[in-house]
C-alpha cells in the first residue's frame, strides 16, 4: 500500500512543476480571447438590436483559426525587431500577440455596434488574428520547453486554463455586464464596454506568466544551415538581396513539411492518416449530441448541466488521468487505451437511444465519455507534439493541428442523415465501429516505427550517457523508442 502510494505521488509530482503551472495560466491567456470573438460578442451584438444576418456574417471572424497555419512558418522563422532581442523569438512573439490581444479587445470596449458596426468587426478581426498568433506560439513554445514525458501534464494544464478561461470569458462577462446595470432588461452600451475593458486586463495573466517564464532552448542549427546553403544555391541566379529573400521564404514555408516527410519517410503517409482519423468517432458522435439529448426529452437545465458544467469537469479530470499514465507508460500505450476508451464509450449512448430518458444511465455514461476523451486528448497533443522537429516546432504543430479536425469534420455533416435513415442506436453503433480502424494504425506504428525513430533507438542504445546538448531530440522520440 504504501508503495501504490509513493508512485501515486512521484507521478502526481509532475503537475508541480513551474513549467506546467506556466503552462496553466499560459492555457488561461489562450482561451480568454476566443470567447469574445463568440458567443459573448454574439450576445453583446444581438441585446444591441444588430440584425440577425450581420451577428452570421461577424461568425465568419472564426475562420482566422482555421488557417493559422499559413502564416505559423513567419512565428518559426521571422524574428521580431526589438521584441526577439529583449525576450528570445518564441517570448518576443508571445508579448507581441499579447499586447496585439489587449489592444484589440480594448478596442472593442470602445466601440459602439449601433454607430460602428465596421469599427468593431475590425477590432474582432484583429483579436482574432492575435489570438490565432499567441496559439501558434504558445503551442510552439510548450513543444520545446520540456521534453516529451512531460509533454501530457503540459496539454492537461493547459487544458484547465483554456476551459477555466472560456468561463471566465462567457459567464463571467455577462456577469460583470450585469452587474453595471443590475435590474434593467434594456440594452446598456457602458456595461458591455466595462466587461470588455475588464477582458483586456485579465489578459496581464499571460503577460506576467511569459515574463517571467525562461525562453526555451531551440536548436536551430539545421535549419539555419539549409537557410544558408540555399542562399548559396539562389545567389548563383538573382542578385544577393533577392536570393536572402527567397532562401528565407523556402525554408520558412517550405522546409518544415518537406523535414517531416523526409525524417518520417514512409510513415509519414501512415502517421498523417492516423492524425486526420484519430478524433473520428468522438467528432461524428458529438455533432449530434445536443439534438439526440433534445429527442431523447431532457431539459435545457438536465443538458447543461451534465454535458456542459459535468461533463468538462470529467474531461479535465480525464486529461490530468492521461498525463499521469503517459509519464508512467508512455506515450504510444496511453494513445491506443485513448482511442479504444472513446470508441467504446460511444456504446452507452446506443443503450441510452434504447432506454429513453434516464438521468442517472445520461449521468453516468457522459461521466465514462468525457473521462476517456479527457485521456485521449492529452495523449494525441502529447502525439503531436514528439512529431515535431526542433527549428519548425510552430509550422509543424499548426499544420498537423489542423489536419485533426478536416476529415472527421467532413464525415461529421452527414450524421444527421444517417440518424434519420437509421436511428441514434445504430447511429452511435456506427460510430463506435470508426473509431476501430485507428488501433490498427497504432499498431502498425508500434510494429514499424518510422526510420528517425529507429535512428534515435539505435544511438541511445550505443551512447546512454549522451550529453545534454542531446537529451532534447531524444526525449522526442523516447516513448516510440520504449515500445520498440
């Protein structure tokens, strides 16, 4: 007993640590801004009398997210005047898109939707566009601050503070907004303008935290290599300034995918495959959950309640459950329990669709779901992040971030037909079944590894007493290697 106790602790040990306790507030300055570009700023245009049409077009706003990516190779590459010199390239960036994050969102504390709609859509836009900016970073930054054991704790806590700070930032306005004009049901410019100005300085929690934070140390001397050679190559056509130039844009934008096919050789196809197929069953189940719970006749309270107060309380629980397994049993094993647990969860809502309405079976089945989806995040974002490369860490995670979401996305739009076609039973069925295919791809990682990995197998092996400048690129691949 006392044995299970002391390994308890030793793995709980980890969530201790003051770069996952950077990393919860830096998870708190990440989520506050995306709320206000939301469902806050959709209540705040609509209690103004804003048309209904101009509230969908200010959604298109969200669309800055989805293509972060593009501009991610500018973050891993560019350094910031004044700002890089002062903090380091990954903190530089992370005050500048801070600084960009409180000035838009006092912006918008300023603006009027009924003299200026333009002016508070740019001022979205821009917050948008920091926000999206500071995820890049921030996600860059967590990769290369800690090694790859540690890269779990790191995706819970921020997890916590992401979560913590959509609250923060959806009821917690409303509430301040409420609170200037408490008992009036007509519309009031100045408390929405207070809950904004008081948005923007919470946002001194991710400036103090990325102050006082320790620039990560990146090796970027391949990368700055292949930037020189092919300056070199270009100088021999165009004049010197325009050869820097198209050096600089190739290696910046192109280098950091053509580094991940060219370490991961054929795996690569299998690894993508596995990235775009990995959230599927979780994805397609989750778009229709709202409606089957409507159908099924539980209340508005019932539902927000279990699926939304609940159910993020088990999924946060659930990803600090995966970080401690992961730091126990690596990274590969937590991600196959992950995937297996969410696809298997998915049969409690079939027998749920075949009971009816039943709080205490909703109760317990959303507890099993969010629980295990809570382990399986935290086990792909700690995935994610050992297949990136020191020098591309931003361009990398962005991309592979994105290309999460695509597939399952589009699969996802047709969940309603098939619920028609054939019911929530064989619907949530259906969707435990797709999630099967994804423990075969892990497998087949497991059995084949890609060649870096092998690479790095075989040095460790020759060398365990490698020096430190080393430690980084082999906490990498550490957890593939222990299952090899």
């Amino acid at each position: 007993m006392s044995e299970l106790l002391s390994r308890t602790r030793e793995a709980l040990s980890v969530y201790y640590h003051k770069r996952v306790l950077a990393m919860l507030l830096l998870g708190f300055s990440a989520g506050l801004p995306l709320m206000l570009v939301f469902s806050t700023l959709s209540f705040w245009l609509r209690e103004a009398g804003v048309d209904r049409a101009a509230i969908g077009y200010f959604s298109w706003i969200a669309l800055t997210y989805a293509f972060k990516w593009a501009w991610s190779p500018l973050v891993d590459r560019m350094a910031l005047p004044v700002f890089t010199r002062l903090f380091g390239r990954r903190r530089g960036w992370m005050i500048f898109a801070q600084l960009g994050l409180v000035a838009a969102i006092l912006g918008m504390a300023q603006s009027d939707p009924l003299v200026d709609l333009e002016q508070l859509a740019i001022f979205a836009l821009i917050l948008a566009f920091a926000s999206a900016t500071q995820d890049i970073v921030i996600d860059a930054f967590r990769i290369e601050s800690a090694p790859q054991d540690m890269q779990a704790a790191l995706a819970a806590a921020y997890q916590v503070g992401y979560r913590g700070a959509m609250i923060v930032a959806t009821a917690g306005a409303l509430t301040i907004a409420a609170w200037v004009d408490p008992g009036n049901t007509d519309y009031n410019l100045e408390a929405w303008q207070t809950a904004y100005f008081v948005m923007a300085m919470l946002m001194s929690v991710g400036l103090i935290t990325t102050l006082f934070c320790k620039e990560p140390q990146v090796d970027t001397k391949d990368a700055d290599e292949n930037e020189r050679q092919l300056k070199q190559k270009f100088a021999q056509k165009y004049p010197t300034k325009m050869a820097s130039a198209m050096a600089w844009l190739y290696s910046a934008s192109v280098l950091p995918f053509v580094d991940f096919f060219k370490r991961y050789g054929k795996s690569a196809i299998l690894i993508l495959l596995l990235i775009s197929c990995y959230r599927i069953s979780d994805i397609v189940m989750g778009i229709m959950a709202n409606v089957f719970y409507v159908d099924m006749g539980f209340s508005k309270e019932e539902i927000a309640f279990l699926s939304k107060v609940y159910g993020l309380i088990m999924t946060l629980l659930g990803a600090g459950a995966g970080g401690i397994l992961i730091m126990r049993y690596g990274t590969m094993k937590i991600l196959f329990v992950g995937a297996l647990l969410v696809a298997v969860t998915n049969l409690l809502f079939a027998w749920q669709a075949y009971i009816g309405y039943n709080v205490p079976f909703l109760t317990f089945a959303i507890s099993v779901d969010n629980f295990s989806a809570g382990i399986a995040t935290a086990a792909f974002i700690a995935y994610l992040s050992s297949l990136t490369s020191s020098g591309y860490s931003a361009s990398q995670y962005a991309l592979l971030s994105s290309i999460m979401l695509l597939f399952p996305k589009f699969i996802a739009g047709f969940s309603g037909v098939y619920v028609n076609a054939f019911g929530y039973v064989n619907f949530f069925i259906a969707a435990s079944l797709i999630g099967f295919p994804v423990l075969l791809m892990i497998s087949l990682l497991q059995r084949y590894p890609p060649p870096c990995q092998q690479v790095d197998k075989q040095t460790t092996s020759a060398n365990p007493d490698a020096n430190s400048a080393n430690e980084k690129s082999a906490d990498v691949n550490s957890d593939a290697n222990k299952l090899t």
